[in-house]
C-alpha cells in the first residue's frame, strides 16, 4: 500500500509539490534559526566567561556588591594563598587572578605634553607567568595584528581601534592615571608592545591588557587581584556543577558578617546572564512550536483545497465501498510521506546554509557600534546532533496535523448522495 500511495504521489504532482514545498521551507527555517541562536548564545556565554564572568568568580562580599565599578579597593588580599586553596578544593580547573580597572590613558607628545588622552578599561592577567592560561583563554595570539605579546611588567597590549583614536603606534609610551587600592592618585608609564582586534565592539573600543605584576605595581595592589576566574579544562560551562562548586565554597569560606569575606558565584547568576541560560535550553522548543504551528496552519488550508480539487475521486472511492476510516489512514499515510521528504530537503539545507555561516561568518558590527554587550562582531552558527532531527519534528506534525484536519470532511460525505453527485 506504502508503495501504491507513493506512486500516486509521484504522478499527480499537484497533491505532493506544494505540501513538499511548505514542509520544506518551515523545517529550513526552523534548523537554520536553530543553529543561528544556539551559535549566538554560545558565542555570547564564552566571550562573557573568557573576558568577565568566568566559568565561576571568586570576589570579597563587598566587592561583588559593587563589581561593575571595579572597586579594587575592596579586592582580595593574599589572593595566592587563596588560589592554592582553590586548586585544591577543585584541581581539575583552572584558577587564575585578574584586576579589571578603569583610568585614563595619557599619551605625551616630544614634550612631554599631554598629546591626547581617553578613558580606558584594562585587564590585568597572568600573562608572563610560565605556564599560565591567560593567552589562550583571552585568545591574545589570536587577536594580535600588530607587534609583540608583552616581554615584561611595563609592556601593555592596546585594541587597535583605541590606538588609532589616540594616535599612538607600538613602542610609544603611555600613561595610566588612575587611582590606587588605597584611594591615593596613580601615574604609571608603560610601553605598547602590540596591538590587538578582539572582534567585539565593546572591548575594540577603548580597552588595555597588561600583566597582572604591572597592574600590581600601578596600582599598588601587591599580591592582591579583584577576582579570581575558574575554568573548566575543556572550557565548556555547566550551570549546574557550577552552581554546586559555589555552594560548596560558600560553606567553606565565606564568613556571614565580614564584607572582605570571599564569595563565589556561577556565571549564571551574574550580569542576569541566568536568564539567556533558560533561553538557550527553551530556544528549541519555541521555535519549532513556532514553525509547527504556522505549517500547520498552511497546510491545512492546502489540506482543504486539495480536497475539493480531490472532490470526484473521494467519492468514487467511497462509492466502491472503500470504508471512510481507511480512506482517512490513507490520506494521513500520503501526509507522512510528503512529512518525510519534505523535512529530508529542508533539514538538508538548513544544515547546508547554517555550516557555511559557521565557517565564514555573518558580519553585523554595523549596528554594534554603541553596544556594551561582549559578543563577536560576526555571528557564526553552531551545528549539533540536535540540528538533525529537530526539523523533523514540526515537519512531520505540522503535516499530519493539517491533512487530519482537513480531512474531516471525507466523514461528512453521505454515501445516500454520492451517486447522484457522481452524476455530473
């Protein structure tokens, strides 16, 4: 019987071209958009963690209540003490300390005059130590356009946007004026050895990496840091044994009433980054509720004009005596069919188009240009097992769904009056 409906199919194009046709298109657009939002959550939630939150944050109390300000003052003290801690309540991460800081950026001329100057925000990372992460987590080989990774405390990295505003090149000299861990006035030169292109508006446009020790030395912050990040070793986020690791250091760390006490909090819970995480888990059922919803809609309307196109054949077929019930198991066994093939087509090209902007990439800087948010300036899509199936969900539904609907009326037939409409 499979293979009679099949061959009917085939040969009257009129009943399976269009339903193909919309099938396909609503499973290339529920695949492909798939794919779109999980490459941009994905890409978001890592530039977050690689650049801010971490995996897990380790702060004082005070500290964390006022992060967003970068309020040194209130940083961690003996911050390696607390890191061999950490490396032994959980060996199989990475640990590492950062001191985020804002100021200005002076830039003299062959005076020594103040050439031009601008705000900055600077991240000070273990970038000499042997063995350290920190190039490869913050991908500064990578983002290097221009001269040299630091070779000492005094040496700092500069966005090449940044540069250009200012008018420096690498090997100049510039000062940051800041303000120390003790509230008094910072003035420290140091030397541009390189220049680098993040990708992302927000740190491209006014942002300096330098080591941790020269940070240190600026800003008089002596084996001190503002936070302390923790990785996973394959650098994949889990909210749920991260969300563990910082209950189980709160039990063993933090004291109730002490501000300076460290706190640890998961990147779920910071920067109201817990709300894209239920939306990235979400993301896949609403859009293919979306997709099987609209199918449905479009193919029961073709359902109903296939029908009355079909008005002469049902009643033939019913007037032979083919019983209502197995006409309706027919005409659902054809929507399967046209379900399959059209999903077939539609998750082939939804993969097809999702791999290559994964590869290339899908460049919106344009409309970045003011944006806060640490998120690549080119989008890239992310193609997992799941983007295989997924389509075949609302293809299949949508199309049994709308054939079920409207062929309803195949039980509305009187067989009384089938031969007097089978007169003309």
């Amino acid at each position: 019987m499979m293979r009679f409906l099949i061959k009917g199919l085939l040969r009257d194009r009129s009943r399976s071209l269009f339903p193909v046709l919309t099938v396909s298109a609503g499973v290339f657009l529920t695949v492909f958009f798939y794919n779109f939002m999980q490459g941009v959550f994905a890409d978001f939630v890592s530039s977050n963690a690689r650049f801010d939150t971490g995996h897990v944050k380790v702060m004082t109390r005070a500290y964390a209540e006022l992060a967003d300000q970068f309020p040194n003052d209130l940083a961690i003290l003996e911050c390696g003490r607390l890191i061999d801690e950490l490396r032994g309540m959980k060996s199989d991460m990475l640990w590492v300390p950062r001191i985020r800081f804002g100021g200005l950026l002076d830039v003299p001329d062959e005076k020594g005059e103040t050439r031009s100057q601008a705000p900055v925000l600077g991240i000070g990372a273990n970038i000499l130590e042997e063995g350290s992460q920190e190039k490869k987590i913050l991908n500064l080989e990578g983002a290097l356009v221009e001269g040299t990774l630091p070779r000492s405390a005094d040496e700092i990295l500069i966005s090449r946007d940044f540069a250009e505003r200012l008018g420096v090149k690498t090997g100049d000299t510039a000062t940051l004026i800041g303000s120390t861990m003790y509230g008094s006035m910072a003035m420290y030169n140091f030397r541009i050895s390189g220049m680098l292109r993040f990708g992302m508006v927000a740190l491209d446009r006014s942002t300096i990496v330098a080591d941790i020790e020269g940070v240190r030395e600026a800003l008089d912050m002596r084996d001190a840091a503002g936070e302390i990040l923790g990785y996973t070793r394959d650098m994949v986020y889990s909210d749920e044994k991260m969300t563990e690791l910082a209950e189980e250091f709160g039990r063993r760390f933090s004291g109730s009433d002490d501000e300076f006490s460290p706190v640890m909090l998961p990147l779920g819970r910071q920067r109201g980054l817990g709300e894209y995480l239920s939306l990235v888990k979400s993301m896949g059922s609403i859009i293919v509720a979306v997709f099987m919803v609209a199918m449905s809609i479009v193919l029961w309307n073709s359902g109903l004009l296939n029908s009355l196109r079909r008005y002469g054949e049902i009643g033939v077929r019913l007037a032979m005596g083919e019983p209502k019930g197995a006409l309706y198991r027919r005409t659902i066994a054809e929507s399967v069919i046209i379900g399959i093939i059209g999903s077939a087509a539609g998750t082939l090209a939804g993969i097809a188009i999702s791999l290559y902007l994964k590869y290339v990439g899908l460049d919106y800087s344009g409309v970045m240009q003011n944006s806060t948010v640490l998120i690549p300036n080119e989008i890239r899509t992310d193609v997992n097992f799941t983007s295989f199936y997924i389509g075949f969900i609302p293809g299949l539904i949508a199309s049994v769904l709308g054939t079920a609907f409207s062929g309803i009326g195949i039980y509305r037939r009187q067989t009384a009056n089938l031969f007097k409409e089978l007169e003309v």
